[in-house]
C-alpha cells in the first residue's frame, strides 16, 4: 500500500504558513452565501476541477456540493458546461463527479436508475432526481 500523499495545504502548512494563511483568508471570504449561493459557488469550482484535469478534485467538490443540496441533474448540467467549455477531457474528468454513485450509469449529463425488462431490453428509466421519465432503450439480443 503506498503512503497517503500530502494535501497541498499540508505542504504550505510546513513550507509557506503565511501563503496558506492568506489563502485561507481569501477563500474563507468568497466561500460563503452572497449573490451567488455557496451550492452555486462549489458548483463553480467541480467545473474549474474538471476543466483543469483534477479528477479526485472534481470527486470530492461533488460530494460537497451534494451537501450542500445539488442535485444529481445541477451536477450533470455542471458537467455539461465543463464539456461545452473544455471539450472531451472536460467531460472525462467531469465524469468523476459520480464517482461515488454506487448504481447507475452517465448519461446524457444525468444519471439515470437502470431497471432491465425482460427478455434483454432495458425498461424505462428514471432520474434519480424527481423520478421522471427519461429515455428508453431497447437492446436486440
């Protein structure tokens, strides 16, 4: 098993207090409820994560945003502008904000709950969000 890496605040901690301080400072500021909403704001920074190629980043900021109550169709559209604005690694890396799901599958920027009919289609699916009907597709076998 290899060693747990040093989150960067750590690092500073021990190599620049006074930066960290200071960033602390600032993002202890702009992190909260203003005119955007502190969801809004963490939405914000999974789509600068995913934009900027740091998957475990965009992992984590989703389980915070959830916290905060988005919802799995604010975090796919989030994905989706990530998408429209970095392209297909946008999008790859964006992805990671289901990470944490157990069940369920990407698509089209909104998980969806799969439930398979009989005879090898697949039955309609849901959003987890809302229980609404969202596409259906049907596989020949």
């Amino acid at each position: 098993m290899q060693p747990q890496q040093r989150t960067w605040q750590a690092l500073l901690e021990q190599g620049a207090p006074e930066l960290l301080k200071d960033v602390t400072r600032i993002r202890e500021s702009l992190m909260t409820d203003g005119a955007l909403s502190l969801k809004v704001k963490t939405l914000m920074t999974m789509l600068c994560d995913a934009l900027l190629a740091h998957s475990d980043g965009v992992a984590n900021i989703a389980k915070r945003a959830r916290a905060l109550g988005a919802s799995e169709a604010e975090v796919g559209e989030t994905v989706a502008v990530a998408f429209l604005m970095g392209g297909l690694p946008a999008l790859v890396t964006g992805a990671n904000a289901f990470r944490a799901l157990i069940r369920g599958f990407f698509w089209g920027g909104v998980v969806r709950e799969q439930r398979t009919g009989s005879g090898g289609s697949w039955g309609d699916e849901r959003d987890h969000v809302g229980g609404q009907k969202a596409l259906s597709v049907r596989l020949s076998t």
